[in-house]
C-alpha cells in the first residue's frame, strides 16, 4: 500500500527521556501539575481499543488503543494500519505555558510529527500537525468528534506549497477484540534461542474472534552441526497446537497432522505463509494476548523446551515480509 500519514489520533508516543545534565532529587523535582480539564474531550477515548474504516482510502483499516501514561500525566495513543503494515505511538500531554494539549507522534514509516490540540467549539477536537520527514506534506489540520451515534470521526486537509487539498480521514468504532500489531524489525524482534537453536519470524495469524483456529509461523535456524526435531507446540490462547502439512501429492490438497518437524544442521525450517507447513492453534482466543503478543512453548529432541512470544497479524503474508526480509 501507499506509505499514507495517519493523523496523530490514530498514533501514539515514543517516549525518550531527555539527557538531564545532572539528577534531580524528588524535593527539587517541580509539583506535579493539577489534573487538566484539558483532558476531558479525550476521557471518552481512554481505555478502549477503536477499529477504524478509511474514508476515501478502499481497504484501509486503523486500529488504535488509547490508554493513561506517565501515572495518569498524559495520554498514549498505539496504531497499526492494515495488521501491523505501518503504524505510530504518540504521547498527548499538557503543556503548562499555554494549558492547551500538545502531542509528539512517531511512526515505523521513519517520519514524526508535532503539534497541538484543542477543544472545538462543536464539542471535538481541533489538530494542528507539523509534519517532519516527508517533502510533500508541511502540515495537517484535522477535526476529530464522537457522534451521537458513538463513531469517532476524523478528518484531515494537507498543507503543501502547491496549497491546501483533503486528506481523508477515519470512522472508528469501539471494538474490544481486536489488538494493535505493530510491524518488527528484522533484529528489533525480542530474542528467543533454545539450545543452538534461534526462533525467529514469530507471527499468528490473528482471526480476529475467539472460536477461530489460526495458523502460526516462525522461522527455526540451526546452526549446529545435528539435526534437532520440533516435538509439540502449546499454548494456554489455544486448546491445542497441531503442527500441520499441506500434502499436494494427491488429487486434491490433504491437510496432515505430522508428528514432529526436522531442523536440518545448518538451514533449519522455515514455517512461512504460503508454504506447505504451518502451526494450527485451534479454537484460539485473541483476548489471551498481551501488547498483541502470544506466548506457545515449543518442545525440541535435543535443545529442550522453550516459551517465545508470537506476534498477532491480521495479515499473515505481511507480518512475515515486516521483519524486513525475504
């Protein structure tokens, strides 16, 4: 898809502390500032996960996650478009020189924004939005309002030299059972090796609904000079983990349950999207996750048992390519 701007509602913050030149005691520490009305136009928002429908953009869904942050100081919006293909987090807190709300978005698309935030006199929200890393936009005006109807609409218009021209924008809707999946780098995902073995590319895909059954994916290397052998699969999200192939040698497709998996000495297996081998969690529950992860235990002959986070995809074929290889 088109690399695409998300107004910094659909995103949340990287926070990154400042270097301070010297520590700072508790008694020196300025006084916390006084709860802000100013974050009362956002309270509806708070603690709700919102899937999100492109206006004028076919195919592009949004899902954001607005929670407290920093003790209840400031408020943290993460995104992920399109099942973790792009996605932000931004910080919203209150500026104490003018008491207006001011927020710092940051995006896996390497761009960043800054801006500031206001109630409008229609009862939303006003945005304006520097935008920075990006030749063709300098600035975004967005308005942002819950209906009457409970959908939170955004709408956005793009300031450039050759003037002004709409953005599009987002109709959200609460929805409790969806997670935001952001994309992992290739070396950013967190490690996880069992004996020589690393395990990496760990995705499942995410149906959306408990009940489901879904299919995982991950990449086994093998260093070693043995072969080892992938033993069971578990998973306290699934009722079971079944280590499937697709056999093609007949007529028609047959799906096989196989016993165990080799890792070869020196490749070991790849288990990706559109092979003929995946892991199915059946009747799996996407509510067992944690910051849109799962956690399976793996079993191996020789290197052992170990727990490793799979992240959710509601597209499996983009989750794989997001770590950043082929």
């Amino acid at each position: 898809m088109k690399r695409s701007i998300v107004v910094f509602l659909v995103a949340s913050a990287l926070i990154a502390p400042a270097l301070s030149p010297a520590p700072v005691s508790a008694q020196q520490a300025p006084a916390a500032a006084a709860p802000a009305a100013a974050f009362d136009v956002l309270r509806p928002l708070i603690g709700r996960t919102w899937r999100g429908q492109g206006v004028g953009q076919a195919g592009v869904e949004d899902v954001a996650r607005w929670d407290w942050a920093l003790g209840g100081h400031a408020v943290r919006v993460v995104h992920a478009v399109n099942g973790g293909v792009y996605g932000g987090e931004t910080l919203i807190f209150l500026d104490r020189d003018t008491g207006g709300l001011v927020f710092h978005y940051f995006t896996t698309g390497g761009f960043h924004t800054t801006g500031t935030m206001k109630p409008s006199p229609s009862g939303g929200l006003d945005i304006e939005e520097a935008v920075h890393g990006v030749d063709t936009i300098e600035t975004l005006h967005s308005t942002a309002a819950i209906g009457d109807d409970g959908v939170y609409r955004t709408r956005s218009v793009k300031v450039t030299d050759a003037g002004t021209e709409t953005f599009g924008g987002f109709d959200y809707r609460p929805d409790p059972g969806v997670v935001v999946v952001l994309p992992w780098l290739a070396g950013a995902e967190p490690e996880a090796r069992v004996g020589v073995l690393r395990l990496e590319r760990r995705i499942v895909a995410n149906p959306g609904e408990a009940g489901q059954d879904a299919a995982a994916y991950l990449k086994m290397t093998n260093p070693g000079a043995s072969e080892d052998r992938l033993l069971s699969v578990s998973c306290s999200c699934a009722d079971k983990v079944e280590l499937h192939r697709i056999d093609r040698s007949g007529p028609r497709p047959d799906m096989v349950i196989d016993a165990e998996w080799a890792a070869p000495p020196g490749e070991g297996l790849e288990v990706r999207p559109g092979s003929p081998l995946h892991l199915m969690l059946m009747n799996f529950d996407p509510a067992k996750a944690v910051g849109g992860r799962v956690t399976l235990d793996l079993l191996f002959r020789d290197a052992g048992q170990v727990s490793a986070d799979f992240a959710l995809a509601s597209d499996s074929r983009a989750g794989w390519t997001a770590f950043g290889q082929e």
